[in-house]
C-alpha cells in the first residue's frame, strides 16, 4: 500500500517530540516549584527559631540527614541551602518563569545583585538560553 502523503511519519515524530520536550518542561517545571516551596517552609521555620543563631546551620542538616536516605541526593545539606537561597532570592512564586529550569535558578541565584538576576533571567526567556 502507498501512502496517500510522505510526511504523515516525519509530521508524528514532530508531534512526538514537541510533546516529549513539553512533559519534560512541565515536570522540571514542577521540581522547580517544589524547591520553591521547600525554601519557603525552612525560611518559615527559620522566621520561628530567630532567637537561635545557629537554628538555620541546625535544620538545614537536620532536614538533610531526614530526607537524603530516603529521596536521594537532590536532597543533601547544600541542596537545602540553595532551596532556602532560592525561596529568599524570588519570595513570590508568580514572578518565578517556567522557561527557566533549577538548572538555570542555581546560576542566577549565585549573581550578587538583583540587576544581574534581572538580567540573566530576561536574556535567557528571550534568547531562550541552555544554562551552558
């Protein structure tokens, strides 16, 4: 049997992959939101513990040594940190871009200034930027 049209098979294997590329965006997506708001309950807890200096050093190792067994090493103490990093570097969970990865927001959060985020963040939706 002939096909009526040759590019019945490269049109479903487009479809294929812009589909894939969209599942893999949502759920890096919905990590990215997931740290976010991991970063917000130890920031919270933190804002409770205040009268203790070291609390913050405590729970980040605390949560680390409860987590890391059993969800991996996404989860060690650096990993916290930066969770913790990310919440209080974008406070608000709307300004965050689904563009940009948790790849990407690990470098950004690094910048030392607003400005340079600012920037980083505008020139990687707009350029649409890999984080090499």
């Amino acid at each position: 049997m002939m096909l009526q049209n040759q590019s019945v098979i490269p049109d479903i294997k487009a479809i294929i992959a812009a589909s894939k590329d969209k599942a893999i965006r949502a759920v890096d997506n919905e990590r990215t939101l997931m740290y976010w708001y991991i970063g917000q309950r130890i920031f919270e807890e933190e804002q409770d513990g205040k009268d203790r200096a070291d609390y913050g050093e405590y729970l980040t190792k605390y949560i680390s040594q409860q987590l890391e067994p059993e969800f991996g090493s996404g989860f060690s103490k650096r990993q916290i940190e930066l969770f913790r990093q990310f919440y209080r570097s974008f406070p608000i969970a709307n300004a965050l871009r689904s563009q940009l990865s948790w790849t990407h927001y690990k470098l950004i959060i690094r910048l030392d200034s607003q400005d340079k985020m600012d920037f980083y963040i505008a020139e990687t939706v707009k350029n649409n930027w890999n984080t090499r």
